[in-house]
C-alpha cells in the first residue's frame, strides 16, 4: 500500500495529505486486485492504526457491494475467510477495536450475507456462532452483525440506489429480502433466538452492555419473525426481571414496546397485552408518583402508549368484526389503564407526558363514537381536559427572548396538546366551553395577583376555542345562543378587565392575537373598539418596551383595522394622528432608533390606506388625507436621492439605497386599499400616487444602487398598473429604457414580468410600444445570455436558465395577447433570429418547463401564420424546423418522461403537431409519410399508425399515442 497517501487518513493530517488518501481511495476502489491487500492486511493484523483498519474495510465494503459477481469463487471464498479470521483475531486481541470500526466491519458481514445466504453461505449466522460461542468480543460482533442485517433487509430509511432506477430497484430489493427473511425464517431463526436467550440469561447480571445490545436486537427482529417465539413465558419472565434492574429496564421497555406492537389477532393481542400489565403492576411499575427516573418513565410512558394503542386497535378490528362480547372486554382493558395514562400526562416532564398523547387522542376517539357516556368516562374526559390545560402551561425557565431548542420543543409539545383539545372539543363541546370558562374567569378576576403563565394560559384557552369549537366565517356569536353567550362573556371580560397591561409579553401577545381572532365580537359591541384601539396604540402595543411585542402588533393591528371596516369611521383621524410618528422614514444619519422595523412599518401604512379609502369622507377629504399620508415621503425621497447622488463611500450608499427603497414600498402598501383603478378615482387619489410615480421614476437613472432602487420602483410600477391602469402608459417607455441600461440576467429577469403584465392588460393600446422595444429588450437578454462564465459557476447557470424561461414567458405573452404583428414587423432577418431561439428552447436545453412554453409560442404562431395567407416563408419554417423540433425534443436522451414538467411539454408538442395538421392538412401528411418520417428510417407500419393518430379528432388520442 502507498504508506504516504495512508498517512492523509489521519483527522489531524493536513488538507494536501487528506486529498492524495481520498484520491488513493478511489484509485484502489477501481482497481482489480487492491482489495486483496486490504483483506490480507485485516486477516494478518498488518496495521495498528485505527483508521488505516477502517480504510481496509471501506475497500472490501465496496468490492462486496458493487464488484463481487466479478470475482472468482477462489477470491469469493477468501472475503469469507477473511472476515471469519478477523472475527476469530477479536477474542485474542488485548484490547477491542474502536465502535466505529466494529459497526464498519458487521455492515460488511450484513453485505456478504444478503448477497451469499441464499446460495453459497447458508450457515452463514452458524458459522459465526461457532466462531464466538459465549465470548464477549464475539458476542458483541455476533449482535453488531445481527442489527446491521436487520438494516439490509428491514429499515426503508437506508436508500441503497440512486434515484433514476429507485422503484425498479426497490422492488426487486423487497423480493429480495422477503425471499430472504423467509429462509431465515425456516432455517436459523429459531437457533438465533435460543442464541438470545442464552446470551441474555448469561450476561443479565454482569454485563449489562451486551444486555441491553441483546435486546435492541430482539426488539429489531420480533416485529418480522414468529412472535411465539419471543412472547413466551421464558422470554416474558426475563424481560419483566429486566424491568426491575436499573441499567437495563429502558432497553427491557423497548423490547417489551416492540413485542406489544407486532400485528397480531385482536383477542390475542388483549391477552397479551393484559398479561404484561399484570405483572407490570404487580412489579410495582405503575406507581409513576414513587419513581424519579425521567429517562425510564419516557421509555415506559411510550411502553403503556404502545400498550394502550393495541388495545384500541384490537377494539375497532372486533367492533368491525361483530365480536360486541370481546371488544366489551378490550374496552374495559382500555378503561382499566386510563388511570396510569393521566398520570403520565400530567407528569411534569413534557417528554414523558408528549410519549403518552397518542393512547388519549386514540382514546377520546372511542368515546366519540359511543352513544352515552357513563359517569366514568365522563369523569375521564374531564380530567384529560384539565391535564391538557395544566400541560398547555409555560415553566418558569421558558426563555421568551432568546428562544432556543427547549422552547421550539415546548412549542411543538403544545401543537400536541391542542390536538387533544381539538378532539376533547368533538367529545363534549359543553364540558370544554363550561371548563374552559370557569378557569378563565377565575383566573381574570385576579389576573393583577396571578403568575403570568396562569394568566397566559387562560387567554389561550380562550383563543384555542375559535378552532375546537369551529364555525363559518367565525360566527362565533350567533347561531348557538349557550355558546355564543359564554364566549360574548368572556370576550366583553377580556377587554374590560384591564388584563392588556399585564407585564409579561406572553401575556400582552395572548391579548391581541386573541382580540384579533374574535374581531366578530365587536360587531356585537362596538362600544369596546375605542378601549382595544387604545391598547394597540400605546405602550401596551405599538409602543411596547419589546421590540418583538412591537412587530407581532403591528402585522395585528393592521387585520384588526381591515376586519372592522365601517366601524372604524368614528376614530379614523385620531388613529391616523396616533400612528403618524411612526410611520416616519428614519434616514440612515439620524441615529434615531425607530420603535418599528421597516417591514412592520408596511403594515402600518397598509393600516392608514384602508382606514382614509373605507372611511365615509368625501372623495375631496380623502385626497386630502392620502396626500398627507404621501407627501412626506415624496419629500424624503428628493432629499435623499439627491443625497446618494453625492455619496462616496459605499455602505453609506447602501443605507440611503435602503432608505429610499423603503419609501417606494410603502407608498405601494398604501395602494393595497384599493382592487382597481375605479376604487382609486372614487377616492380622488389618482394624482396623489401620479405625482409619486414623477418622484420615484427619477431614482431609475441613479447610477449607484441600481439593483435595490430599481427593484422598489418596478414594485411599484406592477401596483400603479393595476390602479392607474392607461394613466400609468405614458411613464412607461421611458423608465423601460432606463431599466434596460447597464443590466444583469437578474435586472432582465424581474423586469421582464412587468412588460407582461403591461402586454396581457393592455394588448393592442401598446402595440406601438412593444414594437418599438421588442429588439432593445431581445438585444439586452442576448447579450446577458452570451456572456461567457466558468464551467462549474452553478449560480450563474441557474440565472441563465431563469432568463431564458423569463424571455419564452414574454414571447408567449405577446403571441398569446393577440399580437404576433410585434413580432411580425421586425424585418424579416430578426423575425427568423427569434423563431430559431424558439426552436433551439424547445429542443436543444434540457429544461422541461421552457420547452413547454417554447411549443405553446410555436403552435401559437402555427396558428396565426400557419394558414394559407400567413407571412411568406413561414410554411417553409414549419417544415424545416417546427415539424422536426416535435420529434428532436422528445428523443433527446434528456427528456425524461417520469418528470411532471416534462410530461406537460410533450403535451404541448402534441399540440404543436395538431396545429401543422389542423392549418396544413393532407399536405402535412403528405410530408410526414413521405419526406420527413421515413428520413428518420422509421418502419412504415408506424408511419401509417403515427399519421392515423394524429388525424384522430380527439387530441386526446394523439396525446396519448406520443406519450406510449
């Protein structure tokens, strides 16, 4: 072996020795005999060092799973030897390897057996036991090996194949190892289980290591062999010993979990099941209160879920069946546990009552489908309720600032909680409204003197009703008067009781998402708006000493504002007063620190434009007050604009661009108030937001900061489209040419959607236009696409692509509109120049999603030109070039068909051939049976097939010819 490149096996070594190992790696990986080296290196013991061992392994790995049926059966038989030798060396070395290279070593072993068990090793796991007996190294060899087998055959997480030929490979994977699981079956795996035992009975009280990798193996195998075999009295008492032994109960649980979740018959499943909670609790194990271990009571929290889950499988599999005696008993099986289930829910630790959910959830469903009650289950559903309202609870350690991997956890555990709540809800809607509503005003009539997470909770409660308790368009209060006037109630004492001041975030946030999700409420009693306003606008809300407080309000506030509409006619110019500080554009020199990021301040103007569009004032008042919400940052954005003119240094630059992009965005949120134009002029506002176009447009012939400046001002011209409409035509040439200066592939391709969005809404008003730009615009997207770039520059590849798509996307606009005279009135040279980059994207890249745009142009322009008056020429080009390009495309070796894209193009290229025929005729036939098809040497039968297809009247037919 190259002992220098070896040395690059080292973590610490240098990155030039790391290169020329993993350069050697592939070397011998390729080579005919290297792997010989490497099994004699294992056999004889050559090397000492850890990874050079490893290295040796990775080799014969790879010779075993993608080389073998190469080798000889003298070099076959000499990888057995080898590995039996090096397993032989474990017992007699002083000291065991290192894990890693016992677990590389058994997933070589596993290799070796699926591929050789069924022919030439079938006393493969024989072998092995005679080699390593009762020996500890062996031993945990013989278990290593046993689970990586289990990963060969059992565990789908493992992806042995590359993506392409995933499902043929998996299938014939899963004959495979069900061909192979069936032979163990019959052959060894009655031998392998007396192993287990053995081992287990040997090692329980002095090696708990081996013990506890004995029964990680059994759990693995017990849910694919015969279950008798392990659900025994023998094995059963010994797993219950386990349980009462510290350092190995955990381990005992998971077995146990994994034999309680093997299919099996359902009265069967009950026996067993009740059989182990027998001695569970004769054990002593189903006093939770008495055991401190949070680690075990997790691991038995999911045994008693698993436990309680068979049951209630078992339960609906004899209610299915008609077996009403057995399921009645499975049923009081089921009950008998819920005891030990609440304790576990309750339990402090999350992880130990989040194992348990599953048995609830599954639980409640039953009851859900029993016509009554009795006192017991009723009683049951209660104390869940208040489990799930006690858990729902935040702990004193919860860092609501800095939140991190226990919050995000707790967050999840809550999701949890709320699906039981859901479920609680569909079991007894009256019990949770009633329950729901006694903690929630006992905790609000003292919230001053209550721990903030009491008082968060009971908030939530309150929010999570909307969801469990649902209604249309959240009618909440009509329709059912009980609820609707318990939820009035607590709504009216929300927002009365002063609770929005408590000094706790949680608490704060809990009020207003709450406020917003029940905005129906103030429908019913209006005379709270002014008090809710309040709170929103004061140091409560939008003034909150918390920053996140702040931002989560404003995106609120806004909903609140839109969801009341009319109602909000007394207070808008007192709001508008209020919010006006913050709606300031804070330039980067001030230093001020403004209360509101920039993106909570959109929400801000958002909120100001709805309230002065859907007030009741006078179209004249309404100018008034939208040019008094504008007029600022038009000023603003002069000064500032000038200001970046003058810059010099860069970051200085980047603020002021940032700045004056802000501006721009929140003139468009203000829009957001308006759906069309006829809104717009209702309102007076046209000139209002003209001016600000005449304020902005200049910013586009800034030569510093072009990609943020032109970016807001195209936003902005995409609102101004929509609420100006043919007032914004005018301002349109201009700021198109200055757009299209000096740009880069992404400029183009954000630029390009605002000329199709011009060209669908306005068609022909703009025929002058588009001709006019057509070739600019053509000769910019050219030249970016011609631009060389570095082979491996895999951004600037997907920037090219994404162009390309964008510049289809436009022809497909423009012939799709009605106005293929655009392109027609460009001289006849750069007519051809864009139909062969329509055929070149329908053929020549392998980008599905623009060869499917690129045979929408094609039969588009088949369409318009394709008939006997069409342009001179252009039959010519059909048959030349579009004819060939249906057929080029779809034989490429890139056009794969198990795509969802591609399929859609070939659709399309259906349809470009059904254009030719439907504008050409019998000529088109003609052609194809007599010139072009049988150039392609295609055998007549399938000609004749291919034209009668395509003669179908049906597309369909046609379609799915070309797909077969």
């Amino acid at each position: 072996m190259d002992e220098q490149a070896l040395l690059g096996l080292n973590p610490n070594a240098d990155a030039d020795f790391r290169q020329r190992a993993l350069a050697y790696f592939e070397q011998l990986k390729i080579s005919q005999d290297a792997w010989q080296v490497c099994a004699e290196a294992l056999a004889q013991s050559i090397y000492s060092d850890d990874h050079i061992k490893f290295f040796c392994f990775q080799v014969l790995e790879h010779q075993v799973k993608f080389k073998y049926s190469e080798l000889t059966e003298v070099q076959q038989q000499l990888i057995r030897e080898t590995l039996i030798t090096w397993l032989q060396a474990q017992m007699l070395n002083p000291q065991p390897e290192k894990t890693f290279i016992r677990n590389k070593a058994a997933q070589v072993f596993a290799l070796l057996f699926v591929t050789e068990y069924l022919t030439k090793w079938p006393k493969f796991f024989f072998d092995i036991l005679s080699v390593v007996d009762l020996n500890p190294r062996g031993v945990d060899m013989y278990l290593r090996i046993l689970m990586a087998v289990d990963a060969e055959l059992v565990d789908r997480d493992v992806v042995h194949t590359s993506e392409a030929s995933y499902y043929f490979a998996l299938t014939l994977e899963a004959r495979r190892n069900t061909l192979l699981k069936d032979t163990m079956r019959e052959q060894c795996i009655p031998s392998l289980v007396e192993s287990w035992y053995q081992i287990l009975q040997n090692y329980q009280y002095n090696n708990s290591e081996l013990t506890c990798q004995c029964l990680e193996v059994v759990g693995a195998y017990v849910s694919w062999i015969d279950l008798s075999l392990i659900a025994n009295e023998r094995f059963i008492n010994m797993l219950l010993g386990h349980m009462s032994v510290e350092v190995l109960r955990e381990e005992a649980c998971d077995c146990l979990f994994e034999i309680v979740n093997k299919g099996m018959d359902p009265i069967d499943k009950t026996k067993l099941v009740e059989s182990l909670c027998q001695v569970l609790q004769s054990a002593g194990l189903f006093s939770i209160d008495q055991e401190d271990d949070v680690d075990f009571l997790a691991r038995f929290s999911k045994l008693v879920n698993g436990m309680g889950q068979a049951l209630i499988a078992s339960w609906t599999k004899l209610i299915k069946n008609g077996d009403m005696k057995s399921a009645q008993d499975t049923l009081q099986a089921i009950e008998a546990k819920v005891a030990l289930m609440l304790q576990l829910l309750i339990h402090e630790d999350d992880d130990i009552s989040s194992n348990i959910i599953g048995f609830c959830y599954d639980y409640l469903h039953i009851l859900k489908q029993l016509s009554t009650l009795s006192d017991q289950q009723k009683a049951n559903v209660e104390a869940i309720m208040l489990a799930v309202m006690k858990k729902l609870t935040y702990d004193e350690e919860y860092n609501f600032e800095n939140e991190g991997e226990d919050e995000a956890m707790f967050v999840e555990y809550r999701k949890q909680l709320k699906l039981l709540l859901d479920r609680l809800a569909q079991v007894s809607p009256e019990l949770l409204l009633a329950s729901v509503r006694r903690v929630f005003n006992t905790t609000l009539q003292n919230w001053q003197t209550t721990r903030f997470m009491e008082v968060e909770v009971a908030i939530r409660l309150l929010y999570m009703l909307a969801e469990a308790l649902p209604v249309s368009h959240g009618a909440h209060f009509s329709g059912d008067v009980t609820k609707a006037t318990a939820l009035q109630d607590m709504m009216r004492t929300l927002v009365t009781s002063g609770v929005s001041a408590y000094q706790h975030t949680s608490v704060t946030l809990e009020f207003f998402e709450t406020v917003v999700r029940y905005e129906k409420f103030f429908a019913v009693e209006p005379q709270h708006i002014p008090t809710v306003l309040m709170a929103f606008l004061d140091h409560r809300g939008l003034r909150h000493t918390s920053p996140k407080v702040r931002s989560r309000t404003a995106y609120l506030f806004s909903r609140f504002v839109k969801s009341l509409n009319k109602q909000m006619n007394p207070f808008i110019e007192d709001v508008l007063n209020r919010i006006q500080d913050l709606m300031e554009l804070s330039p980067p020199e001030n230093g001020y620190q403004a209360l509101l990021s920039s993106d909570d301040q959109l929400f801000i103007y958002e909120t100001a434009g709805v309230l002065i569009v859907n007030s009741e004032y006078s179209a004249e008042r309404k100018q008034v007050l939208m040019r008094n919400l504008l007029t600022p940052l038009m000023e603003k954005f002069k000064v500032l604009l000038e200001k970046l003119m003058m810059a010099q240094d860069e970051d200085r630059q980047m603020a002021l661009a940032d700045c004056l992009n802000h501006a721009v965005g929140f003139a468009s949120r203000t829009s957001k108030a308006f759906s069309n134009k006829q809104t717009v002029k209702q309102c007076g506002c046209s000139e209002v937001y003209l001016d600000c176009l005449q304020t902005f447009l200049p910013a586009l012939s800034c030569p510093l900061q072009k990609e943020v400046l032109r970016s807001g001002v195209r936003t902005f011209l995409h609102r101004m489209i929509i609420c100006l409409e043919e007032e914004v035509l005018p301002f349109i040439p201009s700021a198109s040419e200055h757009m299209l200066k000096d740009c880069e592939a992404k400029d183009l391709q954000e630029f390009i959607p605002l000329i199709n969005q011009i060209t669908a809404k306005f068609k022909t008003q703009v025929s002058p236009f588009l001709q006019q730009m057509f070739m600019p615009l053509l000769h910019a997207i050219f030249e970016v696409l011609l631009l060389p770039a570095e082979e491996n520059d895999q951004s600037a590849a997907l920037e090219k692509q994404m162009l390309r798509r964008s510049y289809f996307a436009f022809l497909q606009t423009v012939t799709g509109s009605g106005m293929s005279e655009v392109i027609a009135n460009q001289g006849a040279e750069n007519v051809e120049r864009v139909l062969f980059t329509v055929i070149q994207g329908a053929v020549d890249y392998p980008d599905p999603i623009a060869q499917k745009t690129c045979f929408i142009i094609l039969s588009k322009l088949v369409e318009l030109w394709g008939g006997k008056d069409g342009p001179v020429g252009f039959a010519d080009f059909v048959y030349k070039h579009i004819v060939p390009a249906c057929f080029l495309a779809p034989l490429k070796q890139t056009f794969d068909l198990a795509d969802a894209q591609t399929v859609l193009a070939l659709s399309e290229c259906a349809v470009t051939l059904k254009t030719i025929h439907l504008k050409r005729g019998p000529e088109c036939i003609q052609y194809l049976q007599q010139e072009y098809l049988p150039s392609l040497q295609v055998a007549p039968e399938i000609i004749q097939e291919f034209c009668q297809a395509l003669q179908q009247p049906d597309a369909k037919v046609f379609k799915n010819y070309l797909k077969v």
